[in-house]
C-alpha cells in the first residue's frame, strides 16, 4: 500500500464489467473509496471530472458519484487485433451509507474466497473457471464470449502476440 493510500484495495481476479458516465469500463481494483478501471477509449472527462459508476457484483447493483483522480494511457495498439487501454482511477464521492456497506460486504466476501482457493491451492485443488471474464475485443466489452462471436461472426480469442501475453 502506498503511503498515500488510505486502505488497501481489492485486486478482482475476475474484472466486473461496469459503465463509467456512458463508457463501457472494466473494474480492476476497487476499495471503499475508489477504484481502478480498464477501458479502451479515452473517458469523456478529465482528470477531476465527475460521473456515475455502476455495476452489478455479486448481486448487488452499486451505483456511485466518482471523480477522476488520474487517467492514462497504458498501451496504444492499432489494427484489427490492436488493444488501446487506458486505466484511471476513481475516487467515490460520499457514497450512501447502503453504498458503503455493500461494497464492505463484498470486499470481505471477495477476501475469504481468496483465502480459501489459497488454502485449495495449496492442496492441488484447481481454480475455478474464468468462463465470465470480461474481454474487449474489436471495440467491444463483453462478459461472454458468444457476444463477442454473434458480433463479429468467428473466433473471440485474439490472435496478435501481445495479446496472448497480456491474456486478453
């Protein structure tokens, strides 16, 4: 944890799609006073400008007001299998008290399931499947992967180099 971070946030193994203002994002690490997001345009606001976040996460519909802290550039690419990403981070603007403890309930949720798939681990036990994870491809967020095929009418996994690296 940084020395300016006032808690530690959450590292989602499986990324929650989520909409910042009217851009699909993915939410890549979250606590109960901001978070991190994926996405790959630029955001319509600057750095200090506010929108709305929301997603659904275990059940649970969180919306909540969020400033801009930062915003950048993480990799450029172009072409067809070309994955432009940015990552920005949020700070959440006085959630409500029912924001607040949903997102308390979920992290500590999310923190004894890591626990225990560690334990499993350490067993030889297999992880769970990533059939769910969030993946952009050809401009589009998607959770599942037949979304991505209807759309684009052939294979969803990427095929560039450098996206088989960075596993998208």
């Amino acid at each position: 944890m940084s020395r300016d971070r006032r808690v530690s946030r959450v590292h989602l193994a499986l990324p929650v799609t989520a909409r910042f203002g009217s851009t699909q994002v993915v939410v890549v690490d979250i606590s109960v006073l901001g978070a991190r997001i994926e996405h790959h345009v630029a955001l319509g606001t600057s750095a200090g400008g506010q929108a709305n976040l929301a997603f659904t996460w275990e059940d649970e519909s969180i919306s909540v007001d969020c400033r801009v802290v930062r915003s950048r550039l993480e990799r450029f690419s172009v072409g067809a299998d070309g994955l432009t990403v940015y990552h920005s981070g949020l700070e959440f603007l006085e959630p409500t008290g029912d924001t607040r403890a949903a997102l308390k309930r979920i992290i500590g949720g999310f923190i004894q399931r890591a626990l225990y798939e560690q334990k499993m681990n350490a067993r030889g036990v297999v992880p769970a499947s990533v059939e769910k994870m969030p993946i952009f491809r050809y401009g589009q967020l998607t959770e599942n992967r037949a979304d991505v095929a209807e759309a684009i009418g052939s294979s969803v996994l990427p095929t560039a180099r450098i996206a088989k690296q960075t596993g998208y």
